[in-house]
C-alpha cells in the first residue's frame, strides 16, 4: 500500500489482548477487573439515556474534571480541574500527549519490557522510539534519563506492565529531574498500589501522570481515562484533542464511579488480597514471580516453557497473557480475577507442571 505515509505502511499496528467471543474462556489475559462497575454507574448512564442524546456533550467533561480535583487534593493540594484532561480511555491520553510533544523525526523513549502500545504511537508520529532495558532490579539506570538529540518525551507505566513493579515516587522524580524532555507517568494499574506519583506534577510542569477507569473501577468498555498535568501543559494538550472525545455516557458514567469510593475500596481490598493469594499458589507451582503492586502478576515457570503454559491454558478454556519481547524475553502475565476464576486456573494449572 503506497498511498499512505510511509510511516504506517511500514509499521505492525498494536495487537491487543484477545477479546474472544462466542466461547466462554476464564478471562485472565487483560487486567480487567472481575467485579461488575458500581450500580450508580449504570443508574447515571441510565439518566442520561432516559434525558436523550440529542445534543454534543460537554467538551471538557467539567463535571468529572470537578470531581476529581476534589479527590486527588489529598494527593496534589494544588489541583483544580484545570490540571485535568479527559479521554477516551488513557490510550486516547497518551495518543494525544504524543501528538502534542513528538514531531515527526523525534524520538519517544520507554523501557523494555512495558506497554507496547508506546512504540505503535512513535511509529504513527513517525517518529523513533528509542528503548531502554530495565536493569535486573527492575530499576531504571542513567541511559534513561541520558541526553539525546530530538528526544521529545519520555513514557514510563509505573506499575509497570508486564512486571507489577513500581518506581518510588522519589525515584521517579529524579528521572524527571534527569530528562531532558516532558516524562508521562502512566498510572492505569497506580489504583491497585502503596504510591502514586501525583504530587510530582505540582514540583515539575515537565510531568505529566496519566490514569484510566478501564482497570480499577471495572470501566474497560466505557472508555475513560484522563491526564493531570499543570494548567500551562493542559491548555496546550486541550488543541490537540478531539473536540468530543468523551461521550456523554462516559462522562456520567466516569464521574458516578469516582463518586462510589465504598465500591472502590471493598473491591480493591478482594483484589489485593487475591493477588497475594494467587503469588503464592504460582510460587509453591514453580513459578518465579514478581511482587505486584498491579492487578496482575509476572512470572515465568522453572522448567515449563511459558508459551506452552498460554497454549495449553487456552485450550483448556483459561486465558491469560504470553508476552514475548524480542531480546529481552518472555514470560506470563496472569490478571488477578475473582476468587473462582483464580481457582479455575490453579486447577488447570497444576497438572500441567
Ligand atoms: C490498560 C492500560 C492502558 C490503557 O487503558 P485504557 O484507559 O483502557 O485506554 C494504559 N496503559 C497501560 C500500561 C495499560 O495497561
């Protein structure tokens, strides 16, 4: 295909996890979370269906931007709504954080291995990713906050996925200190971890930090996420999105859930608790396992190869995630799912090892 720039007919496109439908799979390959959303979720979007669709919705998403501020103030106390911008689902973010800062030629730097998404935006810029390793600690050295020519931005998902592991925020701060260039912290898995990096934002106008509905609040197919940054770096982010890039669904929907925090904690507090649970079931199988600060746990088998394990899983009707990262490696990447579901898995599991 030539009629396209060069730059997408050259590259992969993102493929992300299966969403099969038809059979039922226990469904441990996409971090979604096994509690259904909060019952004023869908009581918000009901309203909003019932009051007609009619007319565009709010381009700033004011009223999810409103209540936010409210909450993050514990973390960030200089936040107002103009530190925030909404998208739909955090993938929208980072696509509209790289179209503000990275031109065609630039780089994008990211570590390996993370979200693969990130190199699938340097390629739709047309730009060049430039990707450094995790050390063995899952630290990040001084070749990630080295100078480069046309180094633009920087990402970092902290947690990390496929690892579970997170930077401290202090950590985090001195690489923003380090960079030459705006560094996003990307918080999609930040709900279900000890920290958060919101408090940089208010120190450094070069950080931006991310954070998406998708996982924590049970919200993958509403799509809403969002950026808080400072004002300055909002008002220059709001001219290169979709003017609607939220829909009003998702805006009542979004702003209901942040609304609900006893739903919140008490399915947080199941899911931190099955993750411990699920660490040491894989540990006492064999395997070698990250400690998570996500919903979801990193580990490789001592002597069963991991691509086996994903493909015999499957056919045993348990999905989970093989992540195979040309150079680095490979491994698994199991969701924490309900008590059943993990059950489900631990159940096929074993007589595989
Ligand atoms: C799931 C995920 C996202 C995207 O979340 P959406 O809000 O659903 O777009 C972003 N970053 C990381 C690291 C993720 O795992």
């Amino acid at each position: 295909m030539t009629l396209v720039r060069p730059n997408i007919a050259a590259m992969q496109g993102y493929t992300p996890g299966e969403q099969p439908r038809g059979m039922e799979f226990v469904k441990l390959n996409t971090n979604e979370n096994p509690f259904q959303c909060s019952p004023a979720v869908k009581a918000a979007i009901g309203r909003v269906c019932i009051a007609g669709l009619q007319r565009y919705p709010d381009p700033h998403a004011t009223q999810f931007r409103e209540r936010a501020a409210e909450l993050f103030k514990a973390d960030l106390p200089a936040i107002t709504p103009d530190w925030i911008l909404c998208g739909n689902g955090s993938d929208d973010i980072l696509t509209i954080v790289t179209r503000a800062f990275v031109d065609s030629g630039d780089l994008l730097r990211f570590p390996r291995p993370s979200y693969v998404l990130y190199d699938t935006l340097a390629s739709i810029q047309g730009a060049k990713s430039e990707i450094v390793d995790y050390e063995a600690d899952w630290s990040l050295g001084e070749r990630f906050t080295a100078p480069a020519d046309r180094l633009r931005l920087a990402f970092i998902a902290n947690p990390n996925s496929p690892s579970g592991t997170a930077l401290a925020p202090a950590e985090v701060a001195e690489l923003a200190a380090a960079l030459p260039c705006p560094l996003l912290v990307d918080e999609a898995y930040a709900d279900f971890a000890e920290t958060n990096c919101l408090s940089l934002v208010a120190d450094n106008e070069k950080v931006l930090v991310s954070r998406s509905l998708s996982k924590s609040y049970g919200l993958a197919g509403l799509r809403f996420g969002f950026v808080v940054a400072q004002p300055q770096v909002i008002e220059q982010l709001n001219k290169v999105k979709d003017s609607y890039n939220c829909d009003a669904l998702s805006i009542a929907g979004a702003t209901a859930a942040i609304d609900d925090r006893a739903w919140f904690d008490r399915t947080r507090g199941a899911i931190l608790t099955t993750r411990s649970r699920l660490t040491a079931e894989l540990q006492r199988l064999g395997f070698t396992c990250v400690d998570s600060q996500a919903n979801f746990v990193w580990c490789r088998h001592a002597t069963t190869a991991s691509k086996d394990l994903y493909q015999r899983l499957k056919a045993a009707g348990v999905l989970v995630r093989y992540m195979n990262y040309a150079g680095w490696g490979d491994g698994l990447r199991i969701s924490v799912g309900s008590d059943e579901q993990i059950d489900a898995l631990l159940a096929k599991l074993e007589p595989m090892l």
